[in-house]
C-alpha cells in the first residue's frame, strides 16, 4: 500500500489522517480507513464490484462527496464494502470500484457513522511531495 492512515479523536467524533504518495491513494486510504472504523471487514467477503463516482468544486470537497457516497453504499444500499480502488481523480470529478458483497452480513457494521464532516476538513501536498488529508465522521 502507498498510504497510510492514522485515526485521531475529536470529541464525540472520530477522524483520520491519511499520507499517500499520489491523490488517487489518497482517496482510497480514506475510503479504506473510514471503512475500517465503520465495518468488520473480516466478516465480508468479495464477490461483488459496485461502481461509486463523486463530483466537488474543491479538491476538499470532493474527497468529502466521495466518502459519502460509499457511506450511504454501506449505510442505505446495505452493500458490504471491503475495498476500493480508485481509478481516476480529476479536479472535480472521481470514479472508483468498491469491491464487497451486496448485503451486510448481521452485527458486521462496529461504529455507526452519521456523516462526513466539514469541520477540519483538509487535503493537500505535503513537502515531501506525496499528499494528505485530514477528514473528521460524526458518530
């Protein structure tokens, strides 16, 4: 992998910090890290790909609009998300496959997360020349 993921608390909310070499892996250490607090992921298995696309004005927002799309995948479509790979990150346009099953198997989900906040919200280069976000759930 060529990110990493680092979960912070904050309140009554629970955030991470994601390092990657390249946006794209950005966006999937996001995805894979909120995934990781809301799901068992040794309960799901792989048989299924859904494809998930956001749009957003502002790179910030945009990883936001992302997130939450695989989030009502998981919370509202009941899909049973395990991976994700992302294939195109444009200024204001991203398209990934999530790989997983199409239900949730029972007592999978660990934390039940409401939403993708703006508070703290952040995305950008790093000196070293990789990228990284800072992305806060409301619990």
């Amino acid at each position: 992998m060529a990110f990493s993921v680092e979960r912070i608390d904050h309140d009554a909310d629970i955030g991470i910090i994601v390092r990657a070499e390249n946006i794209e892996e950005l966006f999937r250490g996001a995805a894979l890290g909120m995934l990781e607090i809301l799901i068992d992921t040794a309960k799901i298995e792989s048989r299924t790909i859904r494809i998930v696309s956001a749009k957003g004005k502002k790179t910030e927002l945009l990883l936001l609009n992302f997130l939450s799309e695989i989030l009502d995948l998981v919370l509202y479509d009941g899909f049973a998300a395990l991976d994700v790979q992302v294939g195109e990150v444009s200024e204001n346009f991203v398209v990934a496959e999530v790989a997983g099953q199409r239900t949730l198997p029972e007592n999978a989900i660990i934390r039940e997360i409401k939403g993708v906040t703006y508070h703290m919200l952040s995305v950008g280069e790093t000196v070293e020349g990789g990228f990284e976000a800072r992305v806060i759930f409301d619990l």
